[in-house]
C-alpha cells in the first residue's frame, strides 16, 4: 500500500501527497467543510477528537443524537494530515453538556462498505469519501511496517505501535 520512501515520510511527519501537511492550513481547508456536511443530515452531531495540532491527524467524534447526553453510539472518524487516507470505525462515548469522554480507535474495529448496517453509517462513509479521502480497512490498516520504521511519536492506542494505522495516526506532546 505505501513504498518504503512513503512510510519514512510518515515516520517524520511529512506529506506524502500534494496538499497534505500541517502547513496546509489543512483543518480549516479539509475538516472543517466536512464537519458542516456530516451535521446536516437530520439530528446528527460532530464532536471533535483531534484538531492535527498535537498530532498527525483530525478526528472526529459523529452520532445521530443531538441534544442527547450519557453513552451515545457513534462513529469516529480519523482523517490523516499527511495523505488521504481516513479510518471509520463505531465507538461509544460518554457526552454530558459540558464535556465527552470516549477510548480511541484500534485497527481492529475499522469498518469497511461491507460492514455498514444504516443509512446514517452509509451516510457518513459517503460523505468521508467524497471529501477526497479513501478509507483503509482493518487488513490495510493493521499491516506491520518495516523493521526500524517507527511513528514519530506515540500513539493512543494499544501498543505495539507498529501497523500502518499507527503510521497514519499519531500524536504528540
């Protein structure tokens, strides 16, 4: 899926497509649109995770119950900085009116077209896709990188942090 020359790319935090990058102005260009368009369909809400400022990527947290507190069902969607690549995947948070709590998202537990069971989860994978992104399976997403290739930094997930999510995915401090 990537070369070598592209993983020591992500390995340091650089683009490895054209108007990719922390220096794109990437969240306001790229997420920000896509955050308008995922809260149009009726009752949806979009939480943001992760902004790209202390890490590689965006996140965001999209469920369809708006104004509703306490466990919500819902999809995080992980948007790297660094190429178009995305990852979907269901999760649970915990939202009361002033904050949310939520685990984050493994390879394991990445959807794929396949996978999606209604038109809300149809609906937000559409919308992901037709921002420019592809989103990875869990196969693409849990491939092991090359030995001596490691993230930048840490990772939020479980470790080892040697899959190409992790690659994708990374955070620092």
């Amino acid at each position: 899926m990537f070369s070598h020359e592209d993983l020591l790319k992500l390995q340091d935090w650089q683009p490895i497509a054209p108007g990719f990058g922390h220096e794109a102005n990437f969240f306001d260009r790229i997420v920000a649109p896509l955050i308008s368009e995922l809260q149009a369909p009726p009752l949806s809400q979009v939480l943001v995770i992760a902004n790209g400022g202390l890490s590689n990527y965006a996140a965001v947290f999209v469920h369809a119950r708006r104004g509703d507190y306490g466990k919500i069902e819902g999809l995080q969607v992980n948007m790297s900085l660094l190429g178009p690549f995305a990852a979907i995947g269901r999760k649970s948070a915990h939202i009361t009116p002033t904050s949310f709590a939520r685990s984050g998202l493994e390879p394991e537990e990445l959807l794929a077209s396949s996978d999606l069971v209604s038109e809300f989860e149809r609906s937000v994978f559409s919308l992901v896709e037709a921002a420019g992104y592809r989103v990875i399976s869990t196969e693409e997403a849990s491939e092991r990188v090359p030995e001596g290739i490691r993230p930048y930094e840490y990772c939020l997930g479980k470790e080892p942090w040697d899959r190409i999510f992790h690659m994708l995915f990374s955070d620092t401090d």
